[in-house]
C-alpha cells in the first residue's frame, strides 16, 4: 500500500495528465469501472481551469476561435497547472505561452491581446484606495518635488501591436474587427475604477511619466523623463488629468531632504 | 481590522450562498436572505467584490467556506494559503467558517477538485494534524464538509461518516453536513444515504447544504455530477428532511455555482428548506402535542388553537408546493397530509 503523500502525487499526475497512471486495483467505484470515474476528475480539472481562463481571455478566445482556445488552454492547464488555489492568480503565464505555440508563429498579436486581458484581470483584483484631489493639497507645502502614489490598480503595457485597438473593437459587435490589426506600437494605460476598468492610449511622453510615477521615482524624475522623450510633454495638463482621472492617491513632500538631515545629524 | 462589524450570528435558518452575477442585486435590493456564505478564496483579492462583501456584511451574517485549503494534503497546509485565509476571516469576521474532508493539492498542483482520501489511520492523523493548524491558525472551531465523491480507494478501512466522526473526537471541529453530496456519493458509491447521515455525531453538525445535480449515463453506469447547477431535487429535499428530522433546525445553505440563475430562484429555494423544517418542527410540536392530550384527556379544551392557528400557512403552503412540485417529498413525508387535513 502506498503511503498516502505518494498516492496523491500519482492521482494528481494521473488527474493531470488524462492518463491513468494509478494502478485501478487501488480504486473501486461500486460496481462502475474505477478508471472511468478517474475520467471524471480528469474532465473536472481541464474543464473548470479551462472555464478560469476562457473568463479572463474573452476576446483572445474570439481571436482564436473557442476551439481552439480550449485545445490551447487544456495544454497549458497540463503543462502548467496552477501552483496555488487562489484562481484570481491563474493565467499570468497564458500570454507566454500562446507566443510559443507553432500555429500562433504568424499572428503575434494574439499573445500580445491576451497580454492585455491579463494586466486587466491583475488591475480587477487590484485595491481601489480613494482618491485625492488637487484641492487637498491648497494649504500643504510639498517642497519642490513632492512624490506621487498612484492607484495600486494602474497597470502599463507598450506593445508593437495595436492591440487597445483589436481589445475595443471586440468589446461591441462591431462590424470591421479585422482593419485594426495593424503593426502599430500601442502604449496602453489602465486600472480600475469601481466594478469597471479604464483604458487610454497614450503617448510615449505620458507613457514614461505615468511609469516613473508609478514605480515611485518622483514628480521631478517622472517629468524629466517624460520631457526627455518630448519636449513639448505638458506637465500641468498630465498632473490635471492625472487627479481628474483618480488616479493619485496621496501627495507628500519627497523624503530625501529628511534622510540628508538625519545623516548629518 | 477586528471588530469593525457588528457580530451577526447565523440563525438555524435557510440562508444562500452569494454568487458575482447576485452581488449588484443584493446590494440594491437588499433582499430578506437569512444569512449569505462566500468562497473564501473569491475573496483573498482587493476587487471590487471585496468592497461589496464589506458593505454585505454589514447587513447579514456570514459563512467563509474554503476551497482551496486541501486538508487532505499528506505534505500539510501551504503556509500562504492559510494566512490568506486567516485575513479574509480577520476581514469580514464571520459567524462561521469550513472547509472540506479532501484534497486538492499535490506535486505542486492545484487540481481546482475535491479529490477523495483513502480513509485510514494514516490520512486520519494527517487531516487531524491540518485542521488542528487551521483551528489554532483561526483560532476558533471550523466545520468540515463531506464529500462528493466518484470513486473510493480499495484500501480504506474506514468509511467517509467514520472518519468524520472520529475527527470531530480527535479535533473537535464541527461538521458541516452536505446532503446533496451524501446523495451523490451514495448513489456513486452505492451505500445507504441515511445510514451516513445516521453515523455521524449529530451535536457536531453546525451547518448543512443544499445543491443540485446532474445526473450523467456513461456506458451502463449512471453517475451523479455534483455540478451545483440546478433546483435542489427531490430525492435531496427527502434526504434533507431525515437530517432536520434528527438533528432540528439548522443554518442551511442553497449552493448554486453552475449556471447560476435570478437571484429569486435561489432565495425561493432557501425558502422551501425554511418551510420544510417548520413544517417538520411542527410536526413534531403536534406529536408531541398528541401524546401530552393522551395522557391527560381529562383537559381536551386546554389545546393551543391560536397557536395552532398561527403555524397553519406555512406548513398549508409548504405541503401544497411539496405535493405540487415535488412528490417524492410527500410520498416520503405521510405525516405531512395529516398535519394538512387537521390544519384545514
């Protein structure tokens, strides 16, 4: 008799691979075939992880084609099952792989949309902290360079791919779906708001003002950044519509004059 | 984070199990459901459904059932998932919290199944050894659920009800008794339904489930799915009436995962099980009722009418939607028409 840490490592990779490589002496069904019910289990696993991410691709699953999708994913669901039962975290690693398989060699896109769908499922389960308003701030010295925080929720993604554009053309029954394929860098912004999700494009300016902001470096790199790339990058109107938006959380004053002081000190 | 909710303790009432699709609904609406029970899992995030559940929770008594926590597991609890779950409880501060009798997790995968244990010495000692972690972890007593199962191991040497009641002497965890699932093993596995049901330690039973089924012919073998993605049958709701009929009323959940329908259908669901148990508990009150009047017939006129009176519509609309809709309830519940003809 197998110790039972031994005999779930075999039923697990019996369940997973659709092969029963358990020995069907150790199992009994009453009077049914014990490797048919195993069959069970194996179609409970495939199909209810495949239903988790045909949830979180939707429009990856209308690029393809559901048939397909369910070939891709049972694949994927066997080579890499999920590492823990918190589901929300399932399908970080689908775009990957959907760029690996043979038949999508030709259409990058599809992988890069999917890529899109998984920074919406992540911004889904992202919290949602109040907003702050300039108003907030009337009375407050910030100093010269305050730093921002940002909605934990905000999600940022560049690709060579018009993949916003495929991603909005799928969310109506919009007729022309297919002139938008186009190899056309696409920076996209987004994050979410109540039970929604907001999306812009951006420019490459905001694109790396947002990302700075977003990665803690500061009202004053983020700027530079952004003026570096263009020298037109108008900081009033993206502070404006940085708050008009939500999407800042709080505003202080930078830390690095205080640790200049506590290091003479 | 403790303490932000006022406590709200589950009735022995029907309540349901709360599902996205409802969520707009209820908060809207805010509908009279005896309590709401949550996967804890769904909430471990930070979308927009925990802060529904936050507003929820202010108005209803809660249940976090876990789905994920394979207590079954020989390797032991995954450290993070626990912690998880001791926030989510921290969070929301249910009035109740379970788990399942079986695993889920194994050479590092998740399977997303409640696979079945091979009830022995061994597995005994190993789950027992889980949930003692996950009651000191909680800090309080959890409820554990029997299984659906489909297949059994040859080298068991216990069945399902004895391994939960001999867990329950050695953790003193509850139990949370699935009725829809007893069918399903029951039927799968081909033993006596109420014999299980019978087998277990009654006092330890601090919730029950209701669900539905479906029912799939492969070959020559009919096998139950439990697919929670239908009306509780009648078979489940005859079943549900020998437990009440045991134990007395109970927090009983409608759980319903798979093609989840109008809220209302889950509400009315949950408002058959309160009608059954009232009528089943009246039932009972007039049995006893009966015997008192025969021992004392001097006093004929002493009995309760206006009471009687009172208790007569749900057990009339009780027995009339049971032999309307599900006669399998009636024809297995004779006691029930006698009720109805002295009522009427």
């Amino acid at each position: 008799m197998l110790p039972l840490d031994h005999l779930q490592t075999t039923m697990a990779r019996a369940v997973l691979a659709m092969a029963p490589t358990i020995a069907a002496k150790a199992l009994t069904a009453g009077k049914a075939d014990p490797l048919a019910r195993l069959r069970i289990y194996q179609n409970n696993t495939r199909s209810s992880l495949t239903s988790v991410l045909m949830a979180v691709f939707p429009v990856t699953v209308r690029l393809v084609d559901e048939r397909f999708f369910r070939y891709a994913a049972s694949e994927f669901i066997r080579r890499h099952p999920p590492a823990e039962s918190r589901l929300a975290r399932y399908g970080a690693g689908f775009p990957r792989f959907l760029k690996s398989i043979d038949t999508l060699s030709d259409m990058p896109i599809v992988a890069e949309t999917a890529r899109l769908e998984w920074a919406i499922a992540e911004a889904l389960d992202a919290a949602s902290l109040p907003p702050r308003s300039l108003g907030d701030y009337d009375n407050i010295d910030l100093g010269t360079s305050p730093d921002i925080s940002v909605q934990p929720s905000l999600r940022l993604i560049v690709s060579h791919w018009s993949i916003l554009s495929v991603w909005t053309a799928h969310q109506h029954d919009a007729a022309d779906r297919h002139s938008s394929w186009a190899r056309r860098a696409e920076r996209v912004a987004l994050w979410r708001a109540g039970d929604n999700i907001r999306l812009i494009q951006l420019d490459r300016a905001n694109f790396a003002f947002l990302h700075s902001l977003k990665h803690g470096l500061g009202l004053e790199q983020a700027a530079g950044r952004a003026l570096a790339l263009d020298p037109g990058f108008d900081l009033v109107s993206a502070l404006v519509r940085l708050f008009g938006d939500g999407l800042v959380t709080n505003v202080r004053a930078a830390a690095t004059a205080h640790s200049n002081s506590w290091r003479q000190s | 984070m403790s303490g932000m909710f006022s406590t709200l303790a589950i009735p022995a009432s029907a309540g349901i199990g709360l599902r996205s699709p409802h969520i707009a609904e209820m908060l809207t609406r805010r509908p009279s459901a005896g309590w709401l029970e949550v996967h804890a899992e769904n909430y471990m995030g930070d979308g927009a459904g925990v802060e529904a559940l936050e507003r929820l929770r202010q108005t209803y008594p809660l249940s976090v059932h876990g789905v994920g926590l394979s207590l079954g597991s020989a390797r032991g609890l995954n450290r993070d998932h626990l912690e998880r779950l001791r926030k989510v409880c921290e969070r929301f501060e249910p009035d109740l919290v379970s788990e399942h009798l079986a695993w889920s997790i194994a050479d590092g995968a998740y399977l997303n199944d409640l696979l079945p244990l091979r009830y022995d010495e061994e597995a005994l000692a190993i789950v027992a050894r889980n949930v003692e972690t996950l009651q000191d972890t909680l800090k309080r007593r959890v409820l554990i659920e029997n299984l659906s199962a489909y297949l059994a191991f040859a080298d068991s040497s216990m069945n399902e009800a004895e391994f939960l009641a001999a867990l329950v002497a050695r953790t003193g965890c509850g139990l949370l008794l699935d009725v829809n699932n007893v069918h399903v093993s029951a039927h799968n596995l081909q033993y006596d339904a109420k014999a299980f049901i019978d087998a277990l330690p009654a006092e330890a039973i601090g919730e029950v489930h209701l669900a539905g089924h479906a029912t799939n012919q492969v070959g020559t073998d009919t096998v139950l799915i439990d697919d929670h993605g239908s009306r509780v049958p009648p078979v489940v709701w005859a079943l549900y009436q020998h437990a009440i009929d045991r134990l007395g009323p109970r927090p009983t959940l409608i759980e319903w995962d798979t093609d989840v329908p109008v809220l209302d259908v889950l509400l009315g669901e949950a408002m058959w099980a309160d009608m059954l148990t009232a009528s089943i508990m009246f039932n009972r009150r007039q049995a006893a009722r009966r015997e008192q009047t025969t021992k004392a017939r001097a006093k004929p006129i002493c009995l309760p009418v206006e009471y009687e009176t009172k208790t007569s519509m749900p057990v009339l609309a009780a027995f009339a939607a049971a032999r309307s809709e599900r006669p399998s309830v009636s024809s297995q519940a004779p006691s029930l028409e006698e009720i109805y003809h002295a009522a009427a």
